[in-house]
C-alpha cells in the first residue's frame, strides 16, 4: 500500500534508513500519463518509488493558474498505489516555505531563454524547489520528462554543478491520440481546442521530415515547423540539443525544435512542445 508522508523531516528520515536505492519523480499532481511513464520506470529500475505532489508557488507568476492549476490527490493517489509507489511526499506549501525561508536557486543565462522569456520567474522557482526537493528525498535517480526540455536541462545541470549523487534520466515524450502532447493544463481545453493544438506536433513533424530530405539552414527550418501552426507562437527555436543555445546558419549539431503556443481564451492556455531533428 503506498504511505502518504507529509513531513519534510519524516521524508528524509524514511530516506536515510538504510539500504535505500530510491528513484524519485517531482510532480504538481494532476498526474496523467507522462507522470505515469516516468512512475513505471522508476518502478522499473529502483527498489524504492517516491513522487512529490507539490503546486509550487515560487514557479508562478502574479497573474498566472497558480489558484486554478488542477489538484486531484485522490486520483493521484490511486495511479501511484496501482503503479506500486512507495511513499507519496505530500507536503504543505508552508512546510517547504516556512515564514522564516531566505535561500533560493537563481540559475544562468539560459533561465532567461525561450519559456524563461514568457515566465521570468518560473525556472528560478522550478530549480528552487527541486532543489529543496531533492534534498529531503535523497533519491539516487530522478526520472524527468522531455517533455519540459528545458526544464529538464537546466535540472540536470544543477545537479552537475550542485554534485548531487543522484543521476538525471530523461524520458520520451508521452502523447495524445492526435500528437498533442501530454501536459496537466490539456485539462482546460476543450475537445475543439486538443484537435486545433495537435497543429504544434505537426509542425514539428514536417521539420523533423525536412531534415531527413536534406533540409540543413535552421531558419527554413524553422519556417517549415511555423507554417503548420495555426496557433498564436510564443516561440519557435532551432537549439544546440546539448547547450540549448541558439543554431544559427547551417545545422551540424544534435539540435532539437522548441516551442510554445497560446490556445483559447480565458483562460489563455500555453502549451509547449519540442521534438529531434537529427536523431
């Protein structure tokens, strides 16, 4: 039966006991089937399974769905026991943040790049907390979806810089039926708005083939993917799959398309998406 434990110093005690080889997924709950692909696998290669449920407060801007971002513990709960998770680390927003914290994570220049442009606050408060998270955790592998490809950089750069002991494994994306790719905030989008947002998968695919034809500048590259999407960019880059920093002129690198888009109105959902284009 999986165990909810709430207290941070309760967490880390169950770490710490011995002979632990604990494999660790951060959520904000709302878990759907990406959260789940990552679940299985830690199942997979680990003897102990934890997944925090935590809506981060720090990763929210002032006028963005921190009070309206979905909370569904109970079904979350039932997905985690079906997998087989051992412990469920469910703390309060006030046990992370008590009254008296000072210290947070402010990352590099990349934090400020593609969805650090949109939401300038949201990797400073991602790295925060993931870092408070791991921690108290003390997992030996975090398991992390590519979904969030620069999330998941900059994550995994952290723990190079930080030496944290535990190894960073990425993840394949997980999609929809019609391409759209997984993402809690699917939640606010109607039937309508799922089949319009599959628009951003297609744009990637019709890179991804241009480049198997031979197609190598990374601005026709670009115009290729843009010219699927019918949906409002936020942006659209061709990436270093390694540094993230910008490819410019001719691709000769692993690289990887990044976007993001706006659907809808009221709420004005934004979506993200990214795909290879030389794997």
């Amino acid at each position: 039966m999986t165990r909810i434990i709430k207290s941070p110093r309760g967490m880390q005690r169950w770490s710490l006991e011995p002979n632990r080889q604990i494999g660790f997924v951060c959520t904000m709950g709302a878990l759907h089937e990406g959260h789940l692909s990552l679940i299985r696998e830690a199942r997979r290669q680990c003897k102990d399974v934890v997944v925090s449920i935590l809506v981060n407060p720090l990763q929210f801007g002032p006028n963005e769905d921190y009070g309206a971002y979905p909370r569904t513990f109970e079904a979350d709960y039932e997905a985690c026991e079906q997998i087989g998770v051992d412990i469920i680390f469910a703390p309060e927003v006030s046990q992370i943040y008590p009254k008296d914290f000072q210290t947070r994570v402010i990352g590099s220049d990349l934090n400020r790049l593609y969805c650090g442009v949109t939401r300038p606050v949201f990797f400073n408060g991602v790295l925060t907390v993931v870092n408070i998270l791991y921690n108290i955790v003390q997992p030996q592998k975090g398991f992390w979806g590519e979904k969030d490809f620069q999330q998941m950089h900059l994550v995994r750069q952290m723990a190079k810089d930080f030496f944290w002991p535990a190894e960073i494994i990425g993840m394949p994306i997980i999609r929809e039926e019609n391409g759209l790719a997984m993402s809690s905030r699917n939640n606010y989008l109607t039937n309508a708005q799922k089949e319009e947002a599959a628009c951003l998968f297609r744009g990637i695919l019709a890179a991804q083939e241009a480049f198997k034809t031979g197609e190598r500048n990374s601005k026709a590259l670009i115009e290729v993917a843009q010219k699927q999407i019918t949906l409002e960019i936020d942006y659209l880059a061709l990436v270093s799959a390694k540094t993230l920093m910008p490819i410019e002129g001719q691709v000769t690198e692993p690289t990887r398309l990044l976007l993001a888009a706006y659907i809808g109105q009221a709420p004005r959902v934004r979506l993200i998406d990214n795909g290879s284009l030389s794997a």
